[in-house]
C-alpha cells in the first residue's frame, strides 16, 4: 500500500493561493466548527433525524424516540440551539422544536448520503 505522504518537498504557489482566498473569515470558520461538533454526537444525530422525519415535536417525544430522559434531551436541544440547528416555538406550557432551516435538513441528507456511501 502506498503512503499518502509527498516524496518530494514542494510548493504550488497558485493551488495554495487559490485554496487560501476560498477559506472563509475567522468568524465563519468558528460558527462551522460549533456546527460541525454539534452533529458529532448519536443522541443530537437522532433528534435532528426525528425532527427531519416529524417537522416537529416537543421534547418528550423526542425523549421517548431518542431513549434518553427529558433532562438530557434539554442539555442536547440547548446545544443544538445554540449551533443554531434547531429552533422551537411555544404554545401554552408545551414548547415544541423543529430544524432551523432548510440548510439543516440538506445538512443532514449529506451526511447520511456520505455514510451510506462507505457501508
């Protein structure tokens, strides 16, 4: 099997200005970080696929689906929020989430495509 290391020590000054004016600002980068560890855990996973599936549910539904207590689903919908993967409405006492936006959901389908992919 080959190594996936140079052989040889050079530079392509216009590949690496190309690739260096395509990189986002700071700011950015940071918000697709967050966004990225946020879908990096199973239990978070699941909610968003529930929600993709349902449109919407509140958390002890997504407890229920997710087999975690309503406690831990909150700790997982507060980080979500705060990735800005999820938003949520209140009718009366019951609040009920669903995904942020359209980008989430194409989010998801990706990945689960890349996954499929390698099974």
């Amino acid at each position: 099997m080959a190594k996936a290391v140079c052989g040889v020590y050079e530079i392509h000054p216009e590949k690496v200005d190309k690739a260096r004016a395509a990189l986002p600002e700071e700011g950015v980068l940071q918000e697709a970080v967050l966004l990225l560890k946020a879908l990096a855990d199973p239990t978070r996973m699941r909610l968003l696929l529930a929600l993709k599936a349902a449109g919407e549910l509140c958390v002890c539904d997504l407890a229920l689906l997710a087999g975690v207590s309503v406690s831990a689903v909150s700790h997982q919908l507060r980080l979500l929020r705060q990735a800005r993967l999820v938003a949520f409405r209140r009718e009366g006492k019951q609040v009920y989430y669903h995904l942020a936006d359209h980008h989430v959901e194409r989010l998801l389908e990706g990945a689960l495509e890349h996954a499929l992919e390698n099974t």
